[in-house]
C-alpha cells in the first residue's frame, strides 16, 4: 500500500514538534491517529523513522534522510494548487536576491526552489555575503530582497524585515561524551570545554558574549566557516560548539554521530527573516517572493 499525503503530514508533524503528543496537539487529532499513521508509513518504506524510548521519540538517519523528501513532496502539491490560481498572473523580470552564508544551505534552497517552481519566468540573480553588505546593496537599490540572519540588523529605520524562523542555540557534543548523560546542561559545564567555532555571520560574536558573561574565556580549539567542518570536528572528538538548532544534523558527512543538548541559561536565538528597503516599490518579482517566503514560513509553523 503506497503511503498517503496524511501521513507524510503526520510524520512532518511529529518531526517538527518532537512528541506524537505534540504533533497531535498542532494536527488537532488523537495521538493514536498520529502513532498509527507513522506505523504504517514505516512499514510501507521497510524502515524505522523514528527510535522509540520511555521519553519519547528519535529520529533515525533514514528519518532523517525521508523528513526532508516528505517535505518536498508536501510542498510540490501545495505549489500545484498555487501554480493554478496563479497561472493567469505570472510574473516576469529580474528578482536580485541576497542571502548570508548561515542561510544559504539551511533556509534558502527549499524556499527558492518553491518560488522558481511558481515563477518560472523570473530570472534570479542572487548573491551570498555577509550582513552588513547586504544592507548596503539593500538601501542602494542594489538588491530587491535579502533572506538573511536578522537578530542583529543594523538598519532598522531604513529596513523592513519579517521573521521566517527563530531558532535557538544548543550544545553539539560527540557520541559518548561525558556532558550528554544530562538532558539539560549548565552553560558553566561548556566554559572549560574545547570549543569549534563556526566564524559566519554573528556566530562567532554571539558565542564569545554568552561565555564571557561566565567570567570565562573561551577555550577556542578550531575556527572554521564551515558548518560541515564543525560537525566533523566535533564528532571526532576535537570539541564541542554551540550553535542555532536550524543547521543541527546528528551525522557528519563521515557517517560520525552528533548529539545536541539543551544548555540551562539566557542563550541568544538566531533570527532568519527576508528584509526589503522600507518605502521601495517592489517589482511583482519581488512581492511574489515575499509572498513565498510568508506562505513557506506559515506551512512550517502550522
């Protein structure tokens, strides 16, 4: 029996709220729709999605690897429905994009990729720099629209910028670590860790601050701005990082596993929005994009 569109929503559900009671609670069903749901869709793909424990669930590397097919799928269909309505009102031109290097492979592939599927006569023309550049071509009229990390935007007057995720820090540490017996870490424990440290966009500014504020310096082991880097790393033993939840995967690109915990504490969260020159008139390009961007964020959080 081939799987159902309900149950890649159930499945994508439970991923992204972490409990069948979670996702049942979001979906407005029984958790045992839910359990049932996913039963089913393991045994119609012969693998185990999630590993089951007393306190919950944990998706496994193949859940992982479906997760983010069941996504595509999910958003192929609701981008056919859309492609409909919006036949007779294509729009054309140039939309020029920007993107920071944080959001780049994290937040921006799916997304455009939606847009193209829904704009095919649009050219984009994108560029990836750092924050601050970006504001600068967005205030010059350079760019039309920049999807990028906005917790520390510079420009607020001249800006307008609209969350698409917020996304917390947690501690990175490898398999069989002595800190992830805890479920919950004390940001005191990290101090005196070696320590990755990933060098894009405000991350490495927001990591020094959070453990300055512990009267301690960081004891830095490696400074890359490579995410995949980080990840072998720490999966090899080298340290541990601290970085936002939205680039967190459990395996290295070496098949190494990553564990992530929680850490006690006022920890920064990181910002992604979309960010347009306030008072601009937008090209239909350019509002086709946001609108994308907004119908993308809002499925997620649903």
């Amino acid at each position: 029996m081939a799987f159902t569109l309900r149950q890649l929503q159930y499945f994508v559900a439970v991923c992204e709220e972490g409990t069948v009671s979670g996702a049942a609670h979001k979906l407005a069903i029984s958790q045992s729709a839910v359990t049932e749901a996913i039963k089913v869709l393991e045994t119609d793909l012969s693998v185990t999605l999630f590993d089951r424990h007393p306190r919950g669930l944990n998706m496994t590397h193949k859940g992982h690897q479906f997760v983010r097919h069941a996504n595509a799928i999910l958003t192929g269909v609701s981008d056919a429905r859309q492609a409909f309505q919006d036949a007779d009102a294509a729009a054309v031109g140039t939309l020029h994009l920007g993107v920071t290097s944080l959001v780049a492979g994290y937040v921006l592939s799916d997304l455009l990729a939606r847009y193209r599927r829904a704009n095919p006569a649009v050219e984009v023309s994108a560029i990836e720099d750092n924050g601050e550049y970006l504001e600068h071509l967005l205030i010059g009229g350079e760019l039309d629209v920049a999807v990028m990390v906005i917790s520390n935007l510079r420009d607020r007057m001249a800006l307008q910028a609209e969350i698409l995720e917020v996304s917390p820090y947690s501690l990175w540490l490898p398999l069989g670590h002595k800190l992830s017996s805890s479920d919950i870490i004390d940001l005191s424990d990290v101090s005196s860790e070696p320590l990755i440290m990933l060098t894009v966009d405000e991350i490495e500014e927001a990591t020094v601050k959070l453990l300055s504020a512990l009267g301690a310096k960081p004891h830095v082991a490696f400074r890359t701005r490579s995410v995949e880097a980080v990840r072998s790393l720490v999966a090899t033993g080298a340290g541990v990082a601290l970085l936002p939840d939205l680039i967190y995967r459990p395996w290295s690109l070496e098949g190494d596993r990553i564990e992530s915990r929680d850490v006690s504490g006022s920890l920064p969260v990181v910002q992604v929005g979309i960010v347009w020159r306030k008072g601009l008139k937008l090209s239909r390009a350019a509002r086709d994009f946001i609108g994308a961007a907004q119908s993308h964020r809002d499925t997620r959080t649903r």
